[in-house]
C-alpha cells in the first residue's frame, strides 16, 4: 500500500470514528459546578452576583471586595443512561448490509467523574481587586466495553481541561463595577475506537488517539449595584485548543495491514463561546430572587481538524443554545440561608449527526442548597442537583476508510434513553 493510500485511510477512519466526548453537568461537554453556592440555586444568579464565588462566571464580581476572600468546591457527578441499539448496520466491501453485532444495549457508559474548583480574590485599593480561579470546566470520560455495538464510533473517551483564570476588577463608581481576565487553558484528551477488518471473521482493529496542549482564552464582565437590584453580564471567549500527541492503529490485517503504527500529529478544536446576564433582587432582609439567561456560541464547535501528515477535517456540526435558569435564596437566620432553583439547558447536538460519544439531550436541572455561617470568617455550602435528560436518537452516519476502494459505511441507528445524573456538592466560602 503506497504511502498516499495509508493516509486517506488514516485520515478517513479518523472521521469516522473519533469525536470530542460529550454529556456532561450542562449541555455538551461543558461542567458549570464552579461553586456550590451557585450550584444550590441552578446557576441562576452567579453574573450577577459577588465574591469569589462567582469568578468564574464574571470577573467583575470581586469589584468592591473589601477583605480577602476565597472559595473551595467538590462535585461528585453520578450519571446514568442507556444505550440502546435499534439497527446499526455494516456493510463491508462487496458484501450485503449486515447487523453490527456485539452487545445490543450499553449501560452506564459514562463514568462518575469528580469536580474540585476554587477561587481567591483580595483587595488592592478602594477600587482595585485581583482575584484567581482555578476549574476544570470541559471534562468527561465515557467508557464502553470492546464488544458495544457502538465500538466503531466509541470505546474509551477520555477529556479533561484545567482552567486557570487571573482577574482583575474595578470600581468605575460606588455601583458599577468592571473586570477582565485572561483563561490559561491545559486540555488532555484520549478517544479511542475498534476499527472493522474487511472480513467479519477477522477480529477488530482498534484506533487511539492522544493528545494534549495549553491555550488561552479571555473573559470579560460589567455588574451594576443599587440598594436591593443587582444586575450582571459577562462574556467568555472560546478557546482554540491544539493538542499535539500521536495517532495509534492497530489489528488490521490483510489489505488495512500497512495502516498499522504510530503517526504523530496535532488536533485543533474550539471550545464554545459563553454571553451572560443575570440578575438578582432582594425581595426583603431574607427573600431573594435570581435569574440568569446565557447564550452559548456551541457553533465553534463545528469540526475536529487534524494535522499533518494526516490533514483531515471531522465535521460536528453543533448549534448554539440557550440556558435559563432561576431561583431563590432564603435567609432561615443571619447564620442559614436555604436555596433552590431550576435550569433549562438546550443541547447543542443535532439529529442525524449524534453518535455514541454523545449521548446528550436537552435537559432540566432541578437544584436545592445551603450555606451555614460557621463563624463570621467561614461559611459551608452544600448543594444538590437532578438532571432529568430527553431520550436522544443516536444516528451519525459513518464510514471507515472512507473515499478509499475499502470504504465501510457504519449505518447508524440507536438511542440513548433514561439518561439522569445526580450531583452532590460540598464547599465552602472564606474571608479575613
């Protein structure tokens, strides 16, 4: 097999196959538990809201701190679903569409995932704040057995992304407040996919990609006091990640043979764009009402690219959404407050091009929470949250070895269904 060859195959059994894995606490591949008190009332006031708390959503939010602060959060993520096939073919050269075999139903391939995060900001001036937050905001690993009927699109997807945000805040006027900060992004992923030999008695093949890089991205917020109304917007740019690594084949035999081996070579993705506003208004001493709306530009999601030798583009084909969220917080006593809310969050995915490594529908958060003033310096947080996820078609198409003479469609046809996730929260807040 000349070289030339070897690469259209590479590249075109890369398409089929691997994607960035995706279903996590929000809609795609995106993590929101950045704080638990957030996390108590469904993420529906954090732009407009103050502390280092709420960094991460908006760094304006430390605008006016007048004592050091911080914040330190752990979310263990416990997700359910199954995978189901209904008639997944393959149709290998010169042979008629055949059933793909294997296990017909796939449970709880997503794994529990744990979630640390944290935050510390302090004064400089009247004025002047700087702050530093640290999360994991686009992680997930799915983890499906080598005989899923979904083995050509996913076994094992593994993504994790360390976010590191300096911010910096200023007092404009006694109420309105300004921030900036940079997001220095460290992204680690691993897919890897069983590839179909030519002959349905030869055993599977399997393709493994690994990679990982730093990027930068930045983010940018306004947020405006006034006795009982506290309104926020905030935005936070996409990240173009680029993870240089290698691509590993193995296990074809006869003609797919010279295909075997290690490549080494770069993939390029985008990370999606976030607009926020939020607002929140004190009803009395202990009733307040929080509403968050954000826009979420998924659309930089478009395609995987990969680089040479290899120089394939894998469509995603995602859409931007949207998220709604609102709730409450409820002073008990000056030492306990009680919150609750709820979240609707659009999935970014699209019918007739989800495949197994994204199982994820549009879905409802329903959240409740507290926080108890230990001493005046410390307060504990806790929080609960349900995801109740649509059923979603799995669906996407694909073709090993694509526009080659050993082109072998994967005609996919399945559904994700009773997909929930449970997310219990422990934190706490600090100040001295």
């Amino acid at each position: 097999m000349n070289t030339r060859l070897k690469y259209l195959i590479t590249a075109s059994t890369l398409a089929a196959g691997l994607a960035v894995p995706q279903v996590a606490s929000a809609g795609g591949f995106y993590l929101q538990e950045q704080s638990v008190r957030g996390a108590g009332r469904a993420f529906s006031g954090e732009t407009a809201d103050t502390g280092a708390a709420s960094l991460w959503w908006n760094p304006a939010a430390i605008g006016g701190i007048d004592q050091i602060e911080g914040h330190f959060a752990v979310s263990v993520i416990l997700p359910s679903a199954d995978i189901e096939n209904n008639n997944t073919l393959i149709v290998r050269p010169q042979q008629q569409p055949a059933p793909v075999g294997g296990d017909q139903l796939s449970s709880d391939p997503i794994e529990t995932g744990v979630l640390p995060a944290g935050a510390v900001a302090m004064p400089i001036n009247d004025r002047l704040s700087v702050g530093l937050a640290v999360s994991s905001p686009y992680s997930f690993t799915t983890d499906y057995d080598a005989t899923s009927w979904v083995r050509y699109t996913a076994l094992k997807s593994h993504l994790r992304t360390y976010d590191i945000q300096p911010s910096v805040a200023y007092m404009v006027t006694p109420e309105l407040s300004v921030g900036a900060a940079l997001n220095i992004e460290y992204s680690d992923a691993e897919l890897t996919n069983a590839l179909p030999n030519l002959s349905a008695a030869l055993p599977d093949g399997e393709q493994e990609l690994k990679g990982d890089g730093w990027d930068l991205g930045w983010s940018a917020g306004v947020q405006y006091r006034s006795g009982p109304l506290m309104l926020g917007a905030a935005y936070k740019s996409s990240v173009k990640h680029k993870l240089s690594g290698t691509l590993t084949q193995s296990g074809l035999l006869g003609p797919l043979e010279a295909s075997n081996g290690v490549i080494d070579t770069d993939a390029t993705f985008r990370t999606p764009w976030q607009a926020s506003v939020g607002a929140r208004y004190a009803v009395s001493d202990q009733l307040t009402l929080n509403a968050q709306v954000v826009r979420i530009g998924w659309g930089e999601f478009d395609a995987i690219r990969l680089g040479e030798p290899v120089n394939a583009a894998i469509p995603e084909d995602y859409r931007n959404t949207w998220s709604f969220a609102g709730g409450v917080d409820y002073a008990v006593s000056p030492a306990w407050t009680v919150r609750a809310g709820v979240q609707h969050d659009q999935t970014p995915t699209q019918s007739g091009d989800r495949d197994a490594r994204v199982p994820d529908g549009n879905r409802w958060n329903f959240a409740v929470g507290t926080s108890y003033d230990v001493t005046p310096g410390f307060t504990v947080d806790a929080a609960f949250n349900y995801l109740a996820i649509d059923d979603a078609t799995i669906d996407r198409t694909t073709a090993a070895y694509a526009g080659t003479p050993v082109q072998t469609p994967i005609i996919v046809d399945g559904t994700a269904s009773n997909a929930n996730a449970l997310i219990f929260s422990l934190g706490g807040r600090f100040a001295f």
